[in-house]
C-alpha cells in the first residue's frame, strides 16, 4: 500500500509541474494537484477496492485461522493456498514442501502451467528430490510432454534405481510411444532388480500384458 501511494504521488506531482511548466507559482501548482486528486480518489473510491491493499493480510489470516482448524481448512479454496503459498515462497524458496503444496494444489485445481512453473522452481532448490522429479515427470506425461516425462523419470532412475514406481512409468512412456527395444531394455533390468520377488514379477507381467 504505501508502495502504490509513494507511485501515486510521484506521479501527481510530476503532472502538476508539467501542466504549470516547472514555473514557481506555489498556489496554482497547489491548485493543480488539488484539482487531479480529488476526481481520482472519488473515482477510485466509487469504481475500486479500498480492500484489495489489505488482501495479503486477509489471506494470511484465513490460512492461519485453516491450520489450527483441520475442518475450517477444508473450506480454504485452492486459489487462496496459491496465493499464500506464493507470497511465502518468495520469502523461502528453500521451503520444499511448500513447492510441493504449491504445485500438487496447482494440479489438484487443473491449473497445468502454474504446476509445471512450480515444479521447475523446486527442482531450482531441489534438483536430486525424488518427489519433485517424478510428480513432475508424472505431470509431463498427462500433458502429453512424454519426451520430457521420460527425460525426467531417467534422471531419476540413475538417482533412486529402487523407484519402482518411476521405472513403471516410464515403461509404461516407453510402450505407448513404440519404443519397444528401451521398453524391453527397461523391463529386463526391473525383474533383474526384482528377481526374487515372485508376485512382483507376476503383477508387472500383467500389467503390461507380457506373456
């Protein structure tokens, strides 16, 4: 708020010595103000938000008042958790699980290009995060981005070659796009890490319709 009233006045001012042509004449550059101020504020004041200054704080409260009040928080609507989680973000881009928070709720609301922004900032902070990496990937691939879901689920298998979850969808890419050499590349390696978990195998068989 003081922010917009500093720029306000910057620009009042420059008005009024541009229509009294930088000459000194104190009262009438008074007047001039006076005359460009008072239709702006009755105009902001009948058309605008006196509201929208204190609306951060609101926003705040309402969060604060949802975290001590699990049924409360239920009612907090997905556009107000971005919008506080974005200002707190700015603040603590180290907060990892506010991205998470951030980008799933994104998601959750089908706003996709907010979610793929949020989850590119996290991976900023927190490049090796499993989390970050197969959400993200997992997001690429339901946009139809699958050559970037693959890139992120490989990056992510040579980090955590034990994400099962991240190798079955990545088969899964690999399959639906015809990629059968890699498909088979990969599923080979995942019953070789598998190898003795008998209904593991089974179940992936399945799955994929493998005989």
């Amino acid at each position: 708020m003081v922010i917009v009233f500093t720029l306000f006045t910057i620009i009042i001012i420059t008005c009024a010595l541009y229509l009294n042509k930088f000459k000194k004449r104190p009262l009438r550059f008074f007047l001039t103000i006076l005359i460009i101020v008072t239709p702006t504020t009755l105009i902001y004041f009948k058309k605008g938000n006196i509201e929208s200054y204190s609306f951060k704080d609101k926003v705040n409260q309402i969060i604060e008042d949802g975290s001590s009040n699990p049924e409360k928080f239920k009612e907090i609507s997905p556009e107000i958790l971005v919008l506080y989680l974005e200002e707190k973000l700015k603040k603590n881009p180290n907060d990892l699980q506010g991205w998470l928070i951030l980008a799933r709720t994104c998601v959750f609301s089908g706003y996709y290009q907010k979610a793929d922004k949020y989850y590119k900032n996290a991976l900023k902070n927190f490049p090796l995060n499993e989390d970050i990496l197969l959400e993200y990937a997992i997001l690429k691939k339901n946009i139809n981005q699958t050559k970037s879901a693959k890139d992120y689920l490989y990056k992510l298998k040579t980090i955590s070659p034990n994400n099962l979850k991240a190798r079955e969808i990545l088969i899964e890419i690999l399959i639906n796009n015809l990629l059968h050499n890699e498909a088979e590349k990969e599923l080979n390696e995942l019953f070789n890490l598998k190898y003795d978990d008998e209904k593991y195998i089974k179940k992936i068989k399945k799955k994929f319709e493998l005989n």
